[in-house]
C-alpha cells in the first residue's frame, strides 16, 4: 500500500474511522459492482425533482393570506394600509 516513494498514499489515510476499521469507497468494490452502483446512481440522479411539492396544505392557505411586499412576508402597520400600491 506504500507509493513510489514509501510514502502511504493519500486515499488510504483518510478513510479510516476512528476505530480503525477502513471505509469502502467505490474504488475499492470489484468492476461489476462498480458499474452496478454507478449506474444505480446515475439513474437515480436523472430522477431528482428540485421543483416545490405542497406538503401541507394549511402552511399554503396561511401563507397565501400573509401580506407581502414585493413577493416577500412582511408586517402590516396601520400606515401600510394608507399608503397608495405602486
């Protein structure tokens, strides 16, 4: 496990637990493998949503009653409501 130069190469030294078991990277596991969970990967990456999902719909209902200013919440003073909208 030494390099060229016996000096530990820098992927084996970090990672190790503190117990010293060694953890399993990718580059360990055998070729099949490899290729079985990088492909699992990879399929699951296609899959991500980063769009907004409603969870609850009473955070939306409360949310949608708030008043806002220029798409963010805001408080509402009795000087607000007299005050002409641009």
């Amino acid at each position: 496990n030494l390099g060229a130069n016996n000096t530990p190469r820098p992927g084996i030294a970090g990672n190790m637990h503190a117990s010293g078991e060694r953890l399993v990277t990718i580059s360990d596991l055998k070729s099949e493998e490899r290729k079985q969970k990088l492909s699992r990967y990879r399929k699951k990456k296609i899959k991500r949503n980063f769009g907004r999902k409603i969870k609850y719909a009473c955070r939306k209902a409360l949310a949608d009653s708030q008043p806002r200013v220029r798409g963010r919440f805001a408080k509402m003073d009795d000087g607000d409501m007299l005050k002409p909208r641009k």
